[in-house]
C-alpha cells in the first residue's frame, strides 16, 4: 500500500480511541496513520499531515515535560525550577541511577562511562524506571517532568509512545549553552559537596561524539533555549512557549 493512496480521516481516527491508535502503530509505515509515521520517521505526503500534528499532540490534560541535552547545559537546574513552580514530580537521571544502584545521591562516582554504574545496561535500567516513574504520575492525570541527556533518538521515542499510549501531551525542552559555560558550571559542581551529578569535561566530549540531534521531533513539540540566562528569565519564556 502506497502511502499516497491511503488518506486517513482524523475524526474517525480519534473516535476509535486509545486501542485503535495503539493497533495503527505497526501500519505506520504504510500510512495508515500519518502521525504515527512522522513519529517513526516515515516519509508521506504533506497534505496528509496537515493538522494532524497539532490534534495528536496538544492536550488539556497532563503532559509530560523532558528536560534533555549535553552534561552541564543547566537542564535539571532548569527542569526542578519549571517542576517547583508547576508543583510538579521531577525526576532527575542522576538521582535514579544512584537510588537504583544503592547510594547516596550525593556519593560521587569515577566509573567512567561504560562502566559501574554507567554501563550501557545500567544506564538503559535507569531510563527504563524513569519512563515508569512518569506513566504512574500521568496515569494519576498529574504532569511530570523527567530530566536526563537523552541524547539517544531510541530513548526520546520510548517517551513519544508512552505519551501515545497514554494520550498525553508532549513536550521535549533541548537546553544549550557554550563550552564556556559548560566548563565554568563543571568546575563549580566539582567543588560543590551537594552535586549528584559525576559529569565530567572528558565525559562530556565523549558524550557530544554519540550526541544524536533530535531532528526527529517536529516543532511543535521541541523547545530550544539557551541556558546562559537567569533561570526567572528561562522560566518566563518557557510559560511562553509551553502549556
């Protein structure tokens, strides 16, 4: 079946609800359900996506918040900042990985990456109980925020089908900064008793080498800010920007 032959009709596709919706995901790449396919990656024809995107995703309900990029790039000061005055849960990578793994959060680690507690299965356990740690909020019809690198496209679309699954919003917020930056931020928390983070400048730059942009998420979803600001001001551009 070509994509091109296969319109599909948006009031059908919501009144059939959450089961359909979850049915259509291995049609995707036929075009079956052309949200799904942009998801996924699929390529079909613009006219057939044209406001799609905007019903999918928008919701009154709850919404699930993600705070992602590079180590140092201010995301969980900004992800706790934006949880605070939401009252929302924030769950923080850092934090989990070492709940999981039996420390103190505080305890500093200097297992380098692939190793200890940073190997590529312990760290697939910690986003694994991150994404439950969200559904069990969202379920309860409560926003949520999860705070991690995500620098993985496998990772951010394990969140698009939780947020399919449960017919939540969506919003992922990439935060940026300079080298600069990210080195003077890396030297205070190295000085800093009360960091939970272990990032480092050598395990940034390995780190940015496996950094997969997400160029997979369409506009509407996807926030850039640049962190070298105050957090009041990232704050109110984000209440802009966000629902």
């Amino acid at each position: 079946m070509n994509s091109a032959d296969s319109p599909v009709n948006v009031q059908q596709h919501r009144i059939f609800g959450r089961s359909a919706k979850l049915a259509y995901l291995g049609y995707a790449a036929l075009g079956c359900l052309p949200k799904t396919a942009a998801l996924l990656n699929v390529s079909i024809p613009l006219q057939q996506q044209e406001g799609v995107d905007e019903q999918f995703y928008s919701s009154d309900g709850p919404v699930l918040y993600v705070f992602f990029g590079l180590i140092a790039t201010g995301k969980s000061t900004l992800a706790r900042a934006w949880a605070q005055r939401r009252g929302l849960a924030h769950y923080n990578s850092d934090v989990v990985r070492k709940e999981l793994a039996g420390l103190a959060v505080t305890a500093k680690s200097r297992d380098e990456e692939g190793r200890g507690i940073y190997t590529p299965e312990f760290t697939l356990r910690t986003y694994d109980e991150l994404r439950r740690r969200a559904a069990n909020e969202l379920r309860q019809g409560r926003s949520v925020v999860l705070d991690a690198s995500y620098h993985d496209r496998d990772q951010r679309q394990r969140l698009v089908e939780l947020a399919v699954s449960l017919e939540v919003g969506l919003h992922f917020v990439l935060c940026q900064c300079s080298d600069e930056v990210k080195k003077q931020r890396l030297a205070r928390r190295a000085q800093d008793p009360a960091a939970v983070s272990d990032g480092r400048w050598e395990i940034y730059l390995r780190q940015r080498q496996k950094y997969q942009p997400p160029t997979e998420q369409p506009a509407s979803r996807l926030t850039t800010i640049d962190t070298d600001r105050p957090v009041p001001k990232l704050l109110a551009e984000l209440s802009r920007r966000l629902p």
